[in-house]
C-alpha cells in the first residue's frame, strides 16, 4: 500500500512513564510508533543496537522484533494502515518472539518500503502533532477515530518524508501567535494579554515577533482588525461606530483613522465602494 492510500486506524495511543527493559526480544500485532520525550536507552534488535534519546521516533512493522535497555517516557501508537479490523479495538501485549503467532496479526498490510524498522533523531517538528493524536484518542469523543486517523496520516507523510531540520522553535512559537491574533484581535488588549497566554514575557514576545515578521504586535493586530471591519462593513448594516467597537477600537475617530491609513479610504467610502 502506498501512504497516499493509507486510511490508519489507530487502536491505542498513550503516554507511558517509563519504557522498561525488556528480557528479550519481543514482536507485535500491529504497526508501533514510539516517540521518546525523555531519558535516553537503547534498542536492541536481532543484529543492531541503537542509542535513543529525546526527539527519537522509531517505527516498526507487525512481527519486528525489539527490546529496550534504559528508562524512557514515550508516546506510543498502535495502528493499522486500513479500517479492516477496526471492530478489534483492544491491544494484543506484544509477546516474546518465540511465541509470536502470525496468525494473530490484526491486519497484513504494509507500506511496500521500509521493510525495516526506521529510527529517526531531531523529530521535535512533529512532537505537537502526536501529543494532539494521543490527547484526541485519551477523549474518546465521537469524531475521535477520525481525527486521530487524520492525523497520524499526516504524521507518517512527515515522518517518511525524509529528515528534516527541527523546526525553528522562535517561528513556530510566531505562527502560533500569528493564528491567535487571527482568531482573537478584536478582544487583546495589551502584549501583556498575548504574554500571559503562551508564557513568554510579553517583551520577548514583542521583540521576536518584530524580528520574525519585521512587523510590530501593534500593528499586526490593527491590520487583522481592519481585516475583520471590511468584512463587516460588507456583509452588514451595521453602522460604523458599531462595527469600531465590535473590532476592538475605543473609539469612532481612531478606527476610522486606522482604517484610512490601511484601506486609503474611508469605512464609509469602502462600503459605498463594495456594494
């Protein structure tokens, strides 16, 4: 199966606090994906040893066999590539390899590469994306299997993507901002409200932003504002004092101002204009 194709059914995700050492090798139902958040080990496997640390994922095929050596706290997916057996919802403990049983495998479908097991450092860039799958999947609510499947089908497009370099955390932590004055412009009223959500004192806040963007919190907040005027200026009648207010202005004068400065025209001339 291609990964285009693939349509995951994801039949466990958690957080586990601690991966303990296996006495042997052992070999799964399913397809897992481990991601290590902390501690560091090693993955012993049936000719190799790997050293893991933080920001490792390691993907492995049904009937691979692997151990771990070391404490570790890890994400961990179980998952099918299909919805063939998604009436079978519990997890089978992957048993020694001894006892392994291909006969219990919950579905034979593989990506036609890698056949091997693939062990991928620096993956911070997609730690958020899985802690939302595993968080969806804890909820259990009624769009959980689909949103979790989603997402792990981004996460593996991602992943077998090839390497690539962590994201930058400064941009990230910018984009986030970005989608929260996109969503929110009308009701911040100062840096310090933008500070205190995400964390971060509001200055460095300001400061990045300006480097990021080489535009200022202030004015990228009045511009979302105008933004969200010109589409109420188009689709209501409301009159303009209101439609100042309901976009976080104090004041008639000043929207009006600002809207001149970014539009070149008037609210009043822009409605005339767009009807």
């Amino acid at each position: 199966m291609n990964l285009q194709d693939c349509n995951p059914f994801v039949r466990a995700a958690e957080i586990q606090p601690a991966v303990l050492e296996g006495a042997g090798l052992r070999q799964a139902y399913d397809h897992r994906i481990f991601y290590i958040l902390e501690g560091e080990g090693r993955l012993i496997m049936e000719e190799a040893s790997y050293e893991i640390r933080p920001d490792t994922i390691l993907y492995f095929r049904p009937g691979v066999g692997y151990h771990f050596k070391g404490r570790m706290r890890v994400a961990v997916l179980n998952f099918d590539l299909t919805r063939r057996c998604a009436h079978r919802t519990t997890p089978i403990c992957p048993p020694p390899a001894a006892e392994f049983d291909p006969a219990l495998r919950f579905d034979d479908t593989v990506f036609p590469e890698p056949a091997q097991p693939v062990i991928r450092g620096g993956c911070r860039h997609l730690q958020e994306d899985l802690l939302r799958l595993t968080d969806a999947f804890r909820e259990g609510d009624p769009l959980a299997d689909a949103v979790t499947s989603g997402l792990l089908k981004k996460l593996l497009a991602d992943f077998f993507g090839g390497p690539r370099q962590e994201a930058d955390p400064g941009q990230a932590l910018i984009r986030r901002v970005e989608r929260y004055i996109r969503l929110y412009a009308a009701e911040i009223q100062s840096n310090e409200q933008i500070g205190k959500f995400f964390g971060y004192h509001p200055v460095y806040i300001a400061t990045l932003f300006k480097e990021k963007t080489g535009n200022s919190l202030h004015r990228a907040i009045l511009h979302r504002r105008i933004e969200l005027a010109c589409q109420w200026l188009t689709r209501t009648d409301h009159p303009v004092e209101s439609i100042a207010f309901d976009t976080g202005f104090t004041s008639r004068s000043h929207f009006c101002t600002v809207f001149k400065e970014q539009m070149g025209c008037s609210p009043g001339q822009y409605r005339n204009r767009m009807k």
